[in-house]
C-alpha cells in the first residue's frame, strides 16, 4: 500500500515531520515513520523500505547529501529544512515550484512531478534550464586553445527545454509555465532559485560527457544545500 514516510534520523526535523504530515493528509495516505538514525548509512534497509512508498521524507542537514539513499531509494524523496533554517527567519516571500530541466528521461519524470505538485498547489511551474561553456581538451605537444568554447548555447538549450515541456503543457493546458535559460554551475544556480521556491524538483541523475545541460551530481549538492523542500525524482 502507498504511503508517506518519514524518515527519522538524529537531526531535529521539524519541518520534515510537517510536510510528511501535510502531505500524507492531502494525499489521503497513511504516514510511516523509519528509523533512520544515528548512521543514516543502512541504505539498503531504507530502500527496501521504500519500495511501495509515495515519497520518502527526510530532514535536511546542512552538508549531509543524503547521496546512498538517494541512489538507493525506490521512491521520490524529499529533503526538507526547518522553517526558520540557520538564520532564524524564514519571512522571504516564495513562489512557483522550481524545477531543473536537461535532456534526459529523468528529467522528464521530474518535470511531470513537478507540474502535478505546481496544479496541486496552485503555484507557477519554473523550469530553468543551464548550460555551462564547455573546455576544449588538448594533446601533449600540440598548440591548443584550452579555454572555454566560444559558443552560444542559449538558442539549443531553449530549443530543449521547449521540447521537453510539451507533454506538460499538454497535459496541463491551465498551469502557468515559466522558463528560465541560464549560463553557470547548475547546482548553483538551482540552490539559489531554491530560497525563494515554494518547492524545488530535480532528477536524481542527468545527463553526462558534452552533451550535459544540467543535473547528475547536482541533485547531491542541491539535496545538500536546500533553500526549499526539496525533491528528488529517480
């Protein structure tokens, strides 16, 4: 039976345990807590756990990746901060549900699960998508240029994620869609889209090599440095 779990480590977690709870009664599913602390490292034990699960919840600690139980899990999981967080305010106006876009499969399950979160919540749906310039690699003895290409890339990646916003704009015709094309580290550039977000979505993996516009180990620093709820889809 599908449910909502919390995950329970030697963290505080307020905020985690009032999202599970909150969703948990939005969804009409009961909540299961899972003992996770004080290694948080049984990865496997988590992920079996996880297996028939709606979403795995886990409080965020600053710095802690959450990365083999990322890997692991079978459902999406979601990384939430206190309310008040480490400056001991939380007052800044949010918006929209974030959501990091490239290429890949992925990326589009995390798309769709973040346009039925953005409907569900009545919030814009923000998809940013970066493109970082790529270094041109050398051989010994040879004369060549090892900066960065002087390419534009911003035409391909709007070209892309137009593309992979289809399926949502078809299947949400009423969803306002916002798109946000960017130059830089993608981690970056998501963890700062993050404070202001209601929520933040990103695939658990991307793509690699040249053609990589955004994610794979991205979702490890996001998880990490959370300005949101965030989630993380496989």
């Amino acid at each position: 039976m599908s449910d909502v779990i919390l995950g329970v480590t030697d963290a505080a977690g307020a905020g985690a345990r009032v999202w599970a709870v909150r969703r948990a009664e939005a969804l009409g599913l009961p909540l299961r807590e899972l003992l996770i602390a004080p290694t948080r490292d049984d990865a496997d034990t988590a992920a079996a756990a996880t297996t028939d699960a709606e979403i795995l919840v886990l409080p965020a600690e600053h710095g802690h990746s959450y990365h083999a139980l990322i890997a692991h899990a079978h459902s999406p999981v979601a990384v939430v901060p206190d309310p008040r967080g480490e400056t001991g305010a939380d007052d800044a106006p949010r918006s929209g549900v974030l959501v990091g876009v490239d290429p890949s499969d992925v990326s589009a399950r995390a798309l769709a699960f973040a346009a039925i979160e953005a409907e569900r919540a009545g919030e814009p749906l923000i998809a940013l998508a970066a493109w970082e310039p790529v270094s041109v690699g050398t051989e010994p003895g040879l004369d060549l240029w090892t900066g960065p290409m002087p390419v534009d890339l911003t035409e391909a990646t709007a070209g892309m994620l137009e593309r992979m916003l289809e399926p949502v704009r078809s299947r949400h015709p009423q969803l306002e869609v916002r798109t946000r094309i960017d130059v830089g580290d993608a981690s970056a550039l998501i963890e700062e889209g993050s404070r202001s977000a209601v929520l933040t979505v990103v695939g658990s993996h991307g793509r690699t090599g040249l053609s990589r516009l955004l994610l794979g180990s991205v979702s490890e620093h996001v998880a990490a440095h959370v300005g949101s709820p965030t989630v993380i889809v496989r």
